[in-house]
C-alpha cells in the first residue's frame, strides 16, 4: 500500500482497492437497499512496488460486486461478465484460473491453525512459493496428514475441470468442509460451462493476497502475459468486517492497464470502434486567412460526426499542408478556397489516390464518410 | 497541491494537474515530433483544499492540449472543442468567460512590475478580491495611471464582446502591448463566432491563477453552478520552463465531476445514451435450479446486445421475483421454465402492461427491443 502522513499528521493511504470502499459503502449509507446490490466502480488506484512489467504504481481498475446472494449463480454472474467484458474489447484465448479458497482454508481450519496464520500461507500461496507454505504450515503444527494432503493438492498435473474436481474430492476426502467448499466449485463450474466456453482452468494451489475472500476465487490470464488481467471472488464475511450485518458477496476487479496491454500484444492494429477503425483522417486546410473562420466550422461539422478531424493552423501554404498531411497519414485533405465558399463547395481531396472533387459543404460529410 | 514525504523521505505531490507533465513529456520524449502536437489526458487529480461543492480532494478532469501553433485558429480550435464537448453530452446555456491575460500583464509589466509580483496580483484576481490587487499594484510602485486604468477594467459593466472590445481598447490605449493583446483577443472572438453561437462574455478583470498563461484565457460556465465546468488559454512559455524551445501552446481541462454535476442539474432525467435511455430493463428469472444455467447463458446474450440485464440470484419463487422486479421498476422479464425451454421457449413479460407472450430463444433479443 501506497502510505504516507499528510500535512495534518493523519495517517493516510491511497486507495489500494475498491472492494473494501464499497463493503464498507454498502454497511453504511446502503443498510435499506433491498439485495442483491450491484455495484460499478472504477478509476485510479496505487501501490507502493517498484513498477514493472504491467505493474505501475497508479493503475487503473475497473470493478463490480454482487452483494448479497450466496448462491452460485451470483459467481457465475461475476464470471461470465468477466468474460463478456474481454470478449466485447476483442481478447482471445483468455482462461480462467479458479479454485475455491474454502478448500485450502477447512483443511487448515480443522488442524487447529488459527486465521491469522492462515492468512500468512494464502500470502504464500499467492506467491507460489508452495514450499515455504507448507514449512509454515508445519511450523504452526499442523499433522502430517495435513501437510500430505497440501502437498499433493500443490503438485496436482493439470487436466479438464471435471477430471481436477474428482482429484481434489480425491485427495481432501477426510476433510469434510473441503469436501463441501469442492462440491460447491463444481456446482459453479457446471453453471458457468453451460453458459461459456472459456477455458476454465482449477488450480487446487492457487490462492489470492486479500484476506477477505471465502469462497470461488479466479484470476483471468491471457497467454502473451504472465500477470494476471484481473481477479476476484466470493467475499462472504468482509461486509460483517465493516460492522455490517453477514451478508454474502462477490466481485471482480480488471486491471484497465493491463488489459490495455494484451488488447495491443494480441491486436497490434486495434483502434477504437466506429470510424476511427476504418483509417479515416480528416485534415482541414484553409487557403488564406479569410476563410480560416469556415475552415474551423467545418472542421466543427466533421467531429460532430465523430470524424478525426484536425483543422490547419500552422498557418501553412497549400503545397507545404499537403504534403505534411500526406507524410502523417492523414486519409482526406478538405481544400477551403474563397471561390468555392462563394458557392457553397469545398474541394475534397483523396490522399492515397490523390482524386479530388468539388463537393457542397451540406453535402460534405457524406460525401467524407461515403470515402469508406 | 497535496503534497507529502513518501516512505522513503522523497517529497511528492499527488498530481494536481495534467498540463505541466503534459509540457514536460513534449521537452523530453517528444522533442524529434513535428508540430502541431495535439494531446489528450483524462485521470484523477488531487488538491488539498477543504471539499466543498463540486470541489474535492480527488477530481477527475479530461484535458486537452494544443502545442506549436501561435496562430488564432489554435485558440480558436480550443474554444471550439470544449463547446462541442459540453454540447455533445447536452449541456446547455454554457458560456465562456474569456479575457487575455496579455492586457493586464502588458500594463504591469510596462510599469516596472516583475513577473513574480505579477503573478500575486494574477492570483488575486482570479479570487475576485479586486480591490486587494490594486492595493499590492500600488505597493509594487505603480503609477497612479496605471491604477485607474486597472480600476476601469475591474469595474467595466458587461455588454456583448464587440462593444467590451471597444471599451477596453479605449481603456488601456496608452498601454502598447496591451493594445497588441486586445487586438490578439478581438482576432479569437471574430473567428470563434463565426464558428460557434456561444454566448461569449468578455471579463477584462478576469484572470486565471496559474502562473503559466500568455494569452488568451476562458472559463466555461453553466447558470446553474457558480464554480467553472473548465478552463484553459495560451501557455506559450512553459514548454521553455521545462528546457524545451521556446513554443507556442494552448489547452484546455475539463472538469468531469462538476460537468456530471450540470448534467444533473439540467437534466435529472437523464440516462447514458443507447438503450439505457429508453428505460428498458430486463430481469431473467429460471423457474427451477435445473434451468440457472440457461438463464444464465440467456443474461449474457441479452447483455451482448447492451440491453441492461439482471438474472434473479437469490433463489426466489417466480411470484416473489416478479413482485421484487415490479417495485424496482424492472420493465420485462423473461421467465425461463424447464418445458418452454424443451421447445428452445421463454416468456417475455411487460411488467407494465402485465403482457406476457411465449417466444422462441434465438428471437428474444430482437423481441426485447421490439418492446421499445
């Protein structure tokens, strides 16, 4: 976490997160509300790392929550969103890392291991540093049993989700709570294949850092990247945290950076939708100082239209403005002479093809767009 | 600013505007681009002030700027973008609020007055506290003309531009360079009106606090708010200040919470655009748990089609899930049953007209939006 003193002398913290903001929203301001509650969030947050990769002190996030149903439905909703939104900016080949948080936690529950210690091995876990874990694990005197079980759960090959689950049940089998946070997973994991075909995979060692979650987990990854787009998960006891009665949630969290960058590692060309995808360009030159003041209204015309627009004003000659636009790539050079305003008409001019044709200003931004 | 030590004893300020990291990216990394250079930014901003309305801590702002054109039209195209923006989300009855900070730097500076008393006295105007500045101006030594003429152009009533224009010029016409200014400004306005129908107000005892302006400056506001949506002007040397060459620039910044707040106030009704805007809502409701999945997969498709989509996820009978999404005013509902669904059927309800019709799957989205 990013904290400082401010000039006050208070203790402060720049917004980590927002999950815990909106718990703490909802046992507050929102006690009335009938559930479920659905909630959008979304803007700047910090940490205090060093920057990296896909890692920056600010970052953006973009997170929603679904608070107060306990059913499996609420995660899958919480799922297929995550994969509509990623879906609906382009992303391939994306999957789900999943697991049930409820597994790794009853084990270490019925061996006696208090929460707080639990905490420090999903901090581990989300690490991946399975080894010291179960040295941990050890330390806080856990059986043998118990450090079994982690560990073939740790070191569990991968294959589909249905073959996972009957693993996991497998292996966790003496541990009955596990056994019901396993049964659960796989009711959510049924729902979620009957509505999506992402690749769903369970990882029985996957943890996260935050301390709040309870239930499903799940990050979602894309093959170019090796961090996480986003994650999140079934938090059923942070709102009581807040001083709010038990309530059931869960949320996701995407990094808006991050997504950014595999958007561009898996489409180097995406530009955004609507007439910016189609390469066109707008520039509009005025052929003396008398008819910048039309220039700048047409160029007016053109963005209404969500046409990329720009207006000369360098000031240029006509020669020396078309051959700047040509070298940028602009796609279209509108000409404004005083002949032509006179009646009405610009001249139209096809960078590429180099055509160009008198056409009336009423008509111009069809005649631009017909360019497509 | 709000400023602090980090853990590491550095000092650092949360960033209290985009136009300075802005001028320092272009004297840095972008020092080989041709010119013009037109650039965007959008984030959260931070200020330390008591919050107030439309006046807090972290603020969202979209900022625009224009560098290396010293020409009007790049004046103008600012003024230009900034009404088209405020227009395109429906504002109404905005005005711009514009002086050039050339004239009243013009005449201090021709009397003696440094840059830097210049700037306490700018800071005051632009807290309206008119008679503390002329008390400072008097302090610097200036000349008791110089006073007068000030005090004139603090207390000019309003009248349409061309007429303030007039007075203005009358007003500091022993004053060279603030003549030069004056005339810059009249240049703007001509082309901007031509342009755009705005109503234009022209305040010569308004200044902006920033110390970095050269030219003209603006303010936009609405009649409902008495705090600016957003401002800008000319800064043709801060590029320097940060090493760069000397270059002409101008920009713009908006404010995002304070527009959203005008929104609000001209007009409470009003819904992003797109179907949002016609109030329709869908809940989907599976009868049984045997059918969640395909009510499930139902949401989704109907959120692809950017039709606002819930699924019931409480595990509520069918007449209590009804009875909920009438008083939260859901407008259709489609209830998933396990014998419609054998026949690839759902039912499509009017929850205002108490309408309902059996219909097929693959037609539900164009049904839906054939209820609008």
């Amino acid at each position: 976490m990013y904290v400082f003193e401010d000039l006050g002398g208070r203790k402060v913290a720049l917004r980590p997160e927002f999950t815990a903001s909106v718990a703490r929203l909802v046992t507050t301001k929102m006690t009335t509300y009938p559930k479920p509650i659905r909630l959008f969030s979304a803007g700047s947050l910090y940490r205090y790392d060093e920057p990296q990769f896909g890692r920056y002190r600010e970052f953006w996030q973009a997170n929603y929550e679904l608070i107060g149903s306990s059913r499996p439905e609420a995660d899958v909703e919480i799922l297929s969103i995550s994969s509509d939104i990623l879906k609906s900016v382009n992303l391939e080949k994306f999957y789900f890392k999943v697991n049930h948080i409820g597994v790794l936690r009853s084990i270490l529950s019925e061996e006696g291991i208090e929460e707080k210690e639990q905490n420090t091995v999903m901090q581990l876990l989300d690490k991946r540093m399975w080894e010291e874990a179960l040295r941990k694990v050890e330390e806080y005197g856990a059986s043998s049993r118990c450090t079994d079980t982690l560990r073939a759960l740790f070191k569990m090959e991968s294959a589909d989700w249905h073959t996972m689950i009957r693993r996991v049940k497998r292996c966790v089998k003496e541990y009955v709570e596990a056994l019901d946070a396993v049964e659960n997973l796989c009711e959510i994991l049924e729902l979620t294949a009957s509505n999506e075909t992402e690749h769903l995979v369970l990882d029985p060692g996957f943890a996260r850092g935050l301390e709040y979650y309870t239930g499903m987990i799940f990050e979602i990854y894309v093959p170019e990247m090796n961090v996480a787009l986003g994650g999140g998960g079934r938090y059923d006891k942070l709102l009581e945290l807040f001083g709010g009665e038990s309530t059931p949630a869960c949320g996701f969290a995407l990094g808006v950076d991050r997504t950014a960058l595999a958007i561009k590692m898996q489409h180097p060309e995406w530009r955004p939708p609507g007439l910016a995808e189609k390469n066109l360009s707008v520039l509009v030159i005025p052929v003396n100082d008398q008819v910048r003041g039309e220039a700048l209204r047409i160029s007016s015309l053109l963005r209404e239209e969500e046409i990329i627009t720009e207006v000369e004003v360098m000031g240029r000659s006509l020669s020396r403005a078309l051959s700047d636009a040509s070298r940028r790539g602009i796609s279209h050079v509108v000409i404004v002479g005083p002949k032509e305003l006179e009646n009405g008409l610009v001249v139209l001019r096809n960078m590429k093809s180099k055509d160009q044709k008198t056409v009336k200003i009423k008509d111009l931004v069809n005649e631009v767009k017909g360019e497509l």
